[in-house]
C-alpha cells in the first residue's frame, strides 16, 4: 500500500511471530574459527558438516517453523548448490556472510571455497539484464558495478546466522544470495520484465551442477558405493561427503 518504491529493507522481513527469517539459522562460523584459532580443525573439530549447537535445538530456542522445516529438508536430502532471492538492490553475494572479527560490520571474510564461490556468482551476474545493462543505475548509495555486480557478502555488511554460511558449514551445498531488483516490491505490471532479467540467470546457475568432479566413491572389493565418504582437497580447508 505504501507503493513499492517507498519500502524499506525491514519491510516483509520479520514473520508474523517477530523473527528475521535472513538471521535465524544456527551460527556455524564462531565455533569453527575458534576452533581454527585453536589448531583443532580439522583432527579434534570438523571442517565440514559442522554439528548444529544445543542451544538451538531447544524448545524455547528463538527459531521460526520456517527455519526449522528449511534446515530439515536440507538434513533430508544432499543440496549441492542453491540460492536464495532477495529484492531492494541488485547484486549477488556470496559467503562467508558473517565477519570474521565480530565487532566489525564490514569485513572480505572468504570461505576455503572462494574461487568457486566468485565463479557462481558471475554466472549469474554476467547474465542477469538489469546487472549488465549499460544503463545500468545504483539502487542506492554502493555501486556494485565496479565488482562485477558480486560481492563477498561479509565485506557488504555482516550477517550472522545466514542460510548460505550454514548451508556452507553444515551441509554439502554452496549458496549464494541473489538481489534481484533495485525494487524490493515490484508492481504486477513489472513482474513479466523482472522474470526475463533473470530467466536465462537462473538457467545458467542452475548448469553450474555439472561442474566440477562427480562420481561414486566404491568399496574396491564390493563395488557398493560407499555413503558419507569424506573427500578432501589439497589446499582447502573444506572437506564434502558423498
């Protein structure tokens, strides 16, 4: 009713309970740089599928059915890469979300996984129209242009308990954040234009699974493919399973 140039960011944020669904998955990230600080990753504490803490498990934790129903569907089936669509500016971000140091509110905090992390996120930049338009205007005050329409997410501003760090540090998939539009509430009449900047953006992300290396990891005398097996990478501190 305010008309959708008039929004501001909170604006649809918070369910009808109070909570910001953008802030409410489990913090992953301080326990495991602890760790790291520590020397304890990855023999006395993992560098992947990192444990969802207790506290957050309780009844009274603070934690929407929303993301309680989102982190057991994500448990239930073995994600590789997704993304999640936001609106109010037009750039994609990539993880670590949360600053490394706490008390700072912009911080490049890159994951072990950067190289890849950047690659997906051009795919969908380089693709999107509104991104790469010529014409292209700043939402508001960062010009994202200058990066390419990307941006380490931390270095943006600081997100504890976003869904891609977890995704990231609690699962196999890799997560970006898609910013849609410089319009968080885009009239009926625009949606049609708002689905052609992002149709051939969103195929593309999506061919990005065929990259890499895919296979079945078998037991050499059973030939049985082998669930949960860990495979590790020379040089990054990121491990996966099968």
């Amino acid at each position: 009713r305010q008309g959708s140039e008039l929004a501001g960011w909170a604006m649809g944020r918070w369910t009808y309970e109070g909570i910001d669904l953008n802030h409410n998955f489990a913090d992953l990230n301080t326990a495991l740089w602890d760790a790291e600080d520590n020397d304890l990753v990855p023999h006395e504490f993992p560098n992947h599928y990192i444990p969802i803490p207790e506290y957050y498990t309780l009844a009274n934790a603070t934690v929407a059915p929303e993301t309680r129903a989102v982190i057991a569907w994500m448990q239930r089936y073995p994600f590789v890469l997704s993304a999640n669509l936001h609106g109010g500016e037009l750039v994609v971000t990539y993880p670590f979300d949360m600053t490394r140091t706490y008390w700072k509110a912009q911080e490049l905090t890159p994951t072990p996984d950067d190289g890849v992390f950047r690659w997906l996120a051009t795919v969908y930049a380089t693709a999107n129209l509104a991104m790469a338009s010529g014409e292209r205007r700043r939402c508001h005050y960062d010009d994202f242009t200058r990066f390419g329409n990307i941006i380490n997410g931390a270095n943006w501003h600081t997100v504890p308990g976003s869904m891609n760090d977890f995704s990231y540090l609690h699962t196999n998939c890799f997560e970006i954040t898609v910013e849609l539009s410089c319009d968080k509430f885009p009239h009926a009449s625009e949606l049609p234009q708002e689905w052609e900047n992002n149709r051939e953006s969103l195929l593309l992300f999506m061919e990005q699974v065929h990259r890499g290396i895919k296979g079945v990891v078998r037991d050499s005398d059973t030939e049985r493919g082998i669930p949960n097996a860990i495979i590790s990478v020379d040089g990054i501190n990121h491990d996966i399973r099968t």
